[in-house]
C-alpha cells in the first residue's frame, strides 16, 4: 500500500509540474516580461495560462480519440435492406406466372396477341389446364383473326347471341374470361379435362382432338 501511495504522489508531482512547464511557454510565446509585472499578476497569469493550456490539453486529447465512421456504398445499403432471396413461385409445370404467360404469348396471334397473361391466370384460377384453353382459342378463331373473335369477342365459337347465332362479348378480356369460364363449367365440372373427352362433347368432327394435340404441341415447344 505505501508502494503504491509513493506511485501516485510522483505521478500527481509529475503532472502538476507539467501543466507548470506547459503554462510557462505558453506565457513565454506571448511576449510578456515577467520584469514588467507585479507579483500578483504574475500569479494571476500563470494561473490563466495553466488553465488555458490545461483545457486546451484535455481539448487536444477529445480529439485525438475520435472512431473513424465508414460511409455505406449505396450498393451495401441496399444489400442491407434487400431480402436475402427472392422466392420462386412455380404456377404450372415449373414456371412462374411470368413465365408461362410469355410463352403463351410467344403463340398467340391476331386479337389474341399479348393476353397470354388474362389466359394464364384466369385458367389457373378456375382450374383448367392454360395449353387446352390456349389451343382451342387458336383453333377456334384462326389464331385470332376469324370475324367472331374480332367482331364479338368470342374466342370458344360459343352459340348464342348477339353477334348472330354466336354470343357476344363486352371486350377481349371478357371474352376470353367467359370461354375459360364456359369450359370449366360444361366440361371440367363434368369430369372431361382431357382434349379427347372435351372433343367427345365440344366438336362434332373426329379431327378436332388431333388438332388441339397439334397446337398444344406448338405452345409447348416455343
């Protein structure tokens, strides 16, 4: 213990004599004559000193700590905040909903060009295979350019009217909604979700499964 009170006496010793010595070239720097001043303001000097060089010490050592900070790249930001992964979601027979609308795109034509999408997603919602409903379509309407599917919007030569013995329809997208609709409800329903026994109750020619087959292959390989 007395070891250690020795240790801290020299230390405060060696620190007041070092604000001392600091406060006194300080006050040399400035120019002053120590022979120009009393006694009291001598004293009254160094004790102005010793504070100022005291603080500006403890100014000096605040600073000189200080942590560099890193700027985030906007890239590091964003990987920061961006989801670990993106989820893949599989709609039908291992493609997206992206997917598979662009490929019903890739061979739809006429009026039917671009709505691969409305088909796809209106076929999965009510559950019909899209390659059938795509396939009649084309069938149905020559790809799109027969006069009932450009004049009434009927892309399943649905009878009724409106448009002759045909059904007409408000829009495409009505159109296209009210066929998928109409398959699933004459046929799917009933248990006929394949082209052979959807063609048994859809068409009268014995040709028309194998013209369906025939377009659903085309979709499928482009």
């Amino acid at each position: 213990m007395k070891e250690i009170k020795q240790v801290r006496l020299i230390s405060s010793i060696a620190s007041t004599v070092g604000i001392i010595m600091i406060g006194l070239g300080l006050f040399i720097q400035t120019g002053i004559s120590a022979s120009s001043l009393s006694n009291e303001d001598l004293a009254e000097v160094d004790l102005k000193n010793m504070a100022t060089s005291a603080n500006q010490v403890i100014k000096d050592s605040k600073e000189s700590i200080s942590v560099p900070v890193r700027k985030l790249s906007l890239t590091e930001i964003d990987m920061e905040i961006a989801p670990a992964s993106i989820e893949r979601i599989e709609v039908f027979q291992g493609m997206t909903m992206d997917e598979l609308s662009a490929k019903l795109n890739r061979s739809l034509g006429g009026i039917l060009a671009g709505h691969g999408k409305t088909i796809a997603e209106h076929s999965l919602k009510v559950g019909v295979d899209p390659y059938i409903v795509t396939a009649i379509m084309m069938h149905e309407t020559g790809n799109g350019t027969s006069r009932i599917a450009n004049g009434c919007y009927n892309f399943g030569g649905q009878k009724g009217s409106g448009c002759g013995a045909w059904k007409r329809y408000g829009s495409v997208d009505e159109g296209l909604k009210g066929m998928i609709d109409n398959l699933y409800s004459n046929y799917y329903a009933h248990g006929l979700t394949t082209v052979e026994a959807i063609g048994s109750r859809y068409a009268e020619s014995g040709t028309w499964p194998s013209m369906i087959n025939m377009y659903i292959g085309r979709i499928k390989a482009k």
